[in-house]
C-alpha cells in the first residue's frame, strides 16, 4: 500500500426519507422523438438522500472523543427534510444543490458536503368520471421499478462554494430485447464453452450516469437544458430497439453517443452494464418461432464505458459518410 494514501475523515446519515406533495411542476424540457416525457406534475416528489460531510474540524471528534463542533447525523436528517419544504425549484439535482449550500451556510466547521438522492417512483393512477378515464391528481402506486439518482458534492473555498462532483443517473433499468442480438467472433479457446450465437434474446441491467458541462445545467432552473432521466430511460430503449446488437459493449457505446448528439449540454455518458440474458430449455416449439428459457447461472458479465463527446463525434462523422456514400 502506498505510504501516501488518502486518509478518510468523513460522516453522515442515509436513507433520509421525506416526501414533499405539491412541488413546482417541471415543464419546458427539449423533447425528443424517441420519449414521450414532457415534465413532472410533482404532485408527490419522494427523496430518499444519503449526505456525507468532511472537514479537519472534526479529526478530534474520532482522535480524542471530542463532539463540540460535531453536528448529530439525526439533525442532518431534520435539515434535509425541513428544507424539502422551503425548495422552490423542480428537480432532485436542484434540491439537492439548494441543501448543501445551505448546509454550508450554517456550519462553518465543514469543509465539503456530498448529497446523493434517489427520487422515489410513484405513478399516477387512472380515474374514471362521467365515463371518461383520466389519470388521477390524487391517487399514487408506489413502483419498484428503475429510479433516477442525482449526486452532488460542494467543496468551501476561500472566497466561494465550489462544485467538485456532479452527476445524474438512471438507476436499475432492466431491458428484454427478445432477438435481434448476435455474439460472436470472441476468442475460443480450452476454457472455452459458450457457442456462438447469431439472434439470442439478451436481458440487460443498467447504470446510466451523465454529467452537464456547466453544472447549473443539471438544476432545472433553465429547462431546455434539464436532461430527464425518464429520456434517457425511453432514449435506451428506442435505441435496442433498433439497433442489431452484435455485443453489449456494442449497445451501449450506440446508446451513448445516441444520448450525447441529443443533448450537446452533457460532456460524457458512463454505463455500468449486467448480462442476465436466460438460459435456453426448449429450442423448438412445434408451429411456433417461441422458445422457453429460465433464469442463467448466478455468475454474469459486467461492463464499463464512458462514452465521451469526441466518441459521439466520430460515430456522427462515420454516418454522416455512409450516408453520403449510398
């Protein structure tokens, strides 16, 4: 281990619950043809926030036992919540800005505060009035379903609050292409068992992070610059969609370079990728083109990639070309 290694001095509270009903809505966002998103009506805007704080001021609270400049993890847990009911903006990323330069302002003694949010799916329910279905303004089901995350870290300087870190997320998508995916041409070898396959089903979990050039972007505050999670979500889809995949690293480098000629706000695209694609039991269905499959062995393949500006450039480039070409 290196003799210089980072030492962590730091300390919070997570899974701060607090529900706000009747938030600003958010509207005015850039759509897009593969989303049909247009806003949040914010009706019901659920947080689950996770805050990390930072200072040298605190050394002696861990040294020496000392807790007189120590603010209690439960009275973080009151501020967050409280200040959810003074927020006047629209979104998760300017929620979570809003609370720690405020957090700043009133403890000198902490030098940085990091917050991430996980903003709690609740769906609109339908009702039925005069014979006429509409969704409901006061009905909400609770969904297990993919969530967006947004995650700040502000740094005190001599002058200023600094950003050091942020970034949006989409979090837990789980996407079923059933054919139209190929794997093929890997390296076979003695350890080698899996067969090549030109038109599998492939079951696909993702992580998808995106960060902004300027970070007042990501607040909401100018709308047509706000990139939605909920976009992104449709964005993936539209583009597995479409696309024969020949890999899943191949997928999402199409997917994010797909996302970064939409929204020319955004400097970089990360994926944290899973394969859970089933396992094959009956390959031939008499009268059927349908197979059975089950779930796959616990092991699964993982990837990483950061799809950069430059990355979605070239790709535009190359089409550009062969379009031209044709």
């Amino acid at each position: 281990m290196s003799k210089n290694h980072h030492k962590a001095l730091a300390y919070g509270k997570g899974s701060v619950l607090a529900y706000r009903t009747y938030l600003s809505s958010l509207t005015g966002v850039k759509e897009i043809s593969e989303s049909s998103f247009q806003g949040r009506s914010n009706i019901l805007f659920a947080a689950n926030v996770e805050v990390t704080v930072a200072g040298e001021a605190f050394r002696s609270s861990f040294s020496e036992g000392d807790n007189s400049l120590v603010v209690a993890t439960d009275s973080m847990k009151n501020f967050i919540q409280r200040h959810l009911g003074t927020f006047e903006g629209t979104t998760m990323e300017g929620f979570l800005d809003y609370t720690a330069r405020t957090f700043l302002d009133k403890y000198d003694q902490i030098s940085s505060v990091e917050l991430k949010g996980d903003l709690l799916s609740f769906e609109q329910m339908d009702r039925t009035k005069a014979e006429e279905r509409s969704a409901s303004q006061l009905v909400f089901k609770q969904s297990n379903n993919e969530q967006s995350q947004a995650t700040i870290q502000i740094q005190r300087t001599d002058s200023e609050y600094e950003v050091t870190k942020q970034q949006s997320s989409l979090k837990d998508l789980q996407l079923i292409k059933v054919q139209g995916n190929s794997f093929s041409g890997f390296v076979r070898d003695e350890y080698t068992t899996l067969p090549e396959d030109s038109n599998r089903p492939l079951f696909i979990y993702l992580n998808i992070h995106w960060t902004y050039e300027h970070d007042h972007e990501a607040l909401g505050d100018q709308p047509l610059k706000y990139v939605a999670a909920e976009q992104i979500r449709d964005l993936a889809a539209s583009i597995f969609d479409q696309t024969e995949t020949k890999s899943i690293q191949h997928l999402i480098y199409v997917i994010g370079c797909k996302v970064l000629t939409t929204f020319p706000q955004l400097l970089h695209v990360t994926f944290e990728s899973q394969n859970h694609t089933w396992d094959l039991i009956v390959d031939d269905i008499p009268n059927s083109e349908g197979k059975v499959y089950t779930e796959p062995r616990p092991p699964y393949g993982f990837q990483l990639f950061t799809v950069t500006r430059e990355d979605a450039a070239r790709e535009q480039a190359k089409q550009q070309s062969a379009e031209s070409a044709q």
